[in-house]
C-alpha cells in the first residue's frame, strides 16, 4: 500500500477538502448579511419583471403574426375536451336507444349483393 504522505489522490481529496471548507464558510458569511438578500430580493423582482414582460411582448408579437396565444390554446383545448364528452355521451344514449328498439347496429349486419362475378377457369377464361 502507498505511503499516505506520498499519495497524490489523498492529497488531492485533502486539498478539495479544504477548498470546500473554506467556500462554505465563505459562504455562509455572504448569505447571512442583510446586504445578500436585499439584492436576491431586487434580482427577483427584476426578474419577475422581466418575464412578465417578455410575456406581454410575445402576446403582442403572436396577435401581430395572427396566431393563437397560450391562452387561446388552452381555451380550445377545454372547449374541445367538453365537445368530446357531449358526443361520447350522445353515442352512448343511441346505442342504448338501438338495443332497447332492436336494432343492430353495424355494418356487418347490412344484406351485402349478391356475388355474380365468378373467379377465372382453369384455361383462364371467365367463367
């Protein structure tokens, strides 16, 4: 086994260690002054306030290229999800319609035509 004193990787993970240790404290010390968190609280705002912003701007911008906002869409959405629910329940009340009347439904039970085109004979003539 190496020597502890000798060995890169130890000193390595001593040193980060440290670097760590001292980021930390250092830390610690910036985040608790009254001075850090007036400033977060301007870097918020400023924030804030520049997404609120962006987002008036790229309204305008959507209404200018006639395309539909966020708002639009998810209004389209709602109202179409409610469409959705009114036919499903309309298909619902005429299959219970048809089963109570005796109806089939389907188009497996429709008459088909009769069959008169016949496959070809074995000289390949029609038959």
């Amino acid at each position: 086994m190496t020597d502890k004193i000798n060995d890169p990787v130890a000193m390595w993970q001593k040193m980060v260690g440290e670097m760590e240790k001292g980021f930390n404290s250092f830390a610690n010390q910036a985040m608790s002054s009254p001075e850090f968190s007036q400033a977060m609280n301007r870097a918020g705002g400023a924030a804030a306030g520049a997404q609120k912003q962006l987002g008036e701007l790229m309204e305008k911008y959507l209404v200018t290229m006639n395309l539909p906002s966020r708002e639009q869409v998810t209004g389209l959405a709602e109202r179409l999800q409610s469409i959705e629910a009114q036919i499903g329940e309309m298909k619902s009340m005429l299959s219970q319609m048809a089963a109570s009347s005796g109806i089939t439904q389907g188009f497996d039970s429709a008459p088909r035509p009769p069959r008169t085109k016949r496959p070809p004979s074995e000289n390949g003539e029609p038959t």
